[in-house]
C-alpha cells in the first residue's frame, strides 16, 4: 500500500510574512493528520521563515525548482546545499510552467533530478500533455517521452525515492480537472512504463500524484483510483481549509 502524498505548490504567491500566516493555520488544521505525506512548496523567498514555522509539525517543505551545480557563477539559481541547509525535504522538478516559460527539457529536468537525489531531496518529477497533443491523441506518447527522458539513467534504488505528478496541462489553473477515468487511464500507462523503464518493483512503490485543478469536491473520486496516490495542488493550496480538506479526504481513504 502506497502512502498518499498531498503536495500544494503555493508558484509564484506568498510573502514570508504571509507564507508564516497560512503554516500556522494549515499546522492548526492538519495537526491530527496521520497516514499522509503532507508537503507544502513556497516560492525561495519564503523558504526561510516556513522551515521555522514547520518546525515539529508534522507538515514537510518542498522547493519549486533546484540548479544542479552546487556553487558557482550561475546567478539566479538556488542549488541543493541550498535548499538542505534550510530544512527543504522535497522539490518539485520540471513543472508545465517551467516547461512551457522558462525553456525547461527533459535532459535539464534530469539534471536536476540528479542533483536533487545526490542532495537527499525527495523530487516531484512533474510529466502531461497539453491540450493540443490530448486532442491529436498524443497523450501517451507524451507521457512516455517525459518520463524516458526525465528519468534517463536513474537507477531501480535511486527512482523508488522519487515521486511522480501527472498534470495535464490543460486541466491546470483552469478549472477543467481530468475525469477520475482520465487520469487512472494514465496513472496506470506510467505504472507500466515503470515496469519497462525499471521493474515491477519499482512501479508497485513508486507514488504517482495527480495535479490539475484539484479541489476538496473532486479529490476523494481522484484518489480512489487504484494508481493514483495524491495530488500535486495549486489554487486550492494556498487557503488552508481547501487544502487541509483535500489532505483530510486523502487520509479518510486510507483509514477506510
Ligand atoms: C499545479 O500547480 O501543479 C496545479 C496543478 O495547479 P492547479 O491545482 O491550480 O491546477
């Protein structure tokens, strides 16, 4: 039995002083939550003050986003010592928005992938298609080239700490959630990729979230699907009774 992961990706939103706000309401809401990886991702700026916030909660930090050199003349980038010295657990990797406006590849993802494990950082590799290639019925191959691509040369034991995020990038932002169907359909295409890529070990452990326009009313129909295990979650991320709502349907499947 995988563990559900919710994971709310606050993008380009919150102040230090508002990020410490919204942690101290999501610790107050989730404090009784057991059973679910509870994550949430601040843009940099906030990193700082929501490591102290969290402090003995039971609430992880991500980053949005990791340079894979350490140090050196690379302005604007924040590298994995970075991110550990600060407390951050997870980071998310190759997101549509970095894809589509900042130029992100498979081959950069996969550097930062790499630089994330070597660092102990627990990535959320994001992969979906867009709308143009759902409707040119390319999901599939889509798919299969993110996640080649991304996942090239990783090793069985280093992808078995890796998570996973289906985001069809139509259904992110814009209130269009994938069916439940839809996104089981490719939940399990990835599980068998996994297979293919890896082995039936690494596919059976491997945590695959979905993310596009998730709510508290659309959550428990999304989770109850075989393979999907967790939501990567934007808009409804960023008020905690929305978010702590989505993370406490995630747990009433798992105690039921
Ligand atoms: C996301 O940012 O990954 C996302 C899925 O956003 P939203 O939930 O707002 O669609």
């Amino acid at each position: 039995m995988r563990k559900p992961i919710i994971a709310g990706n606050w993008k380009l939103n919150k102040t230090p002083h508002e990020a410490i706000g919204l942690i101290n309401e999501l610790k107050r809401e989730l404090v009784d939550v057991e059973g679910v990886d509870m994550v949430v991702c601040p843009p940099f700026t906030a990193l700082a003050d929501a490591a102290d916030a969290l402090t003995e909660s039971n609430i992880a930090l991500g980053a949005q986003n990791i340079f894979w050199e350490d140090a050196g003349a690379f302005t604007g980038e924040v590298s994995g010592p970075m991110l550990k010295d600060l407390g951050v657990a997870y980071v998310i990797i190759g997101h549509s928005e970095r894809r589509q406006f900042f130029h992100e590849t498979n081959e950069t993802v996969n550097k930062r992938l790499r630089a994330a494990l070597k660092h102990g950082l627990t990535p959320i590799v994001c992969v979906g298609e867009n709308l143009a290639q759902r409707e040119a019925n390319k999901t599939f191959d889509i798919i299969k080239d993110h996640a080649e691509g991304s996942l090239s040369g990783l090793s069985a034991e280093d992808m078995k700490k890796v998570v996973l995020a289906y985001e069809p990038v139509w259904a992110i932002g814009t209130g269009k959630t994938a069916t439940p169907a839809q996104a089981q359909e490719v939940h399990a295409f990835i599980r068998q990729l996994l297979i293919k890529i890896f082995n039936a070990s690494v596919a059976e452990s491997v945590r695959i979230q979905y993310g596009g326009s998730v709510t508290p009313e659309n959550i428990a129909a999304l989770i109850g699907q075989p393979d999907i295990d967790g939501a990567l979650v934007g808009g409804a991320s960023l008020k905690a009774p929305s978010f702590a709502a989505i993370v406490k349907a995630a747990q009433k499947l798992e105690i039921s």
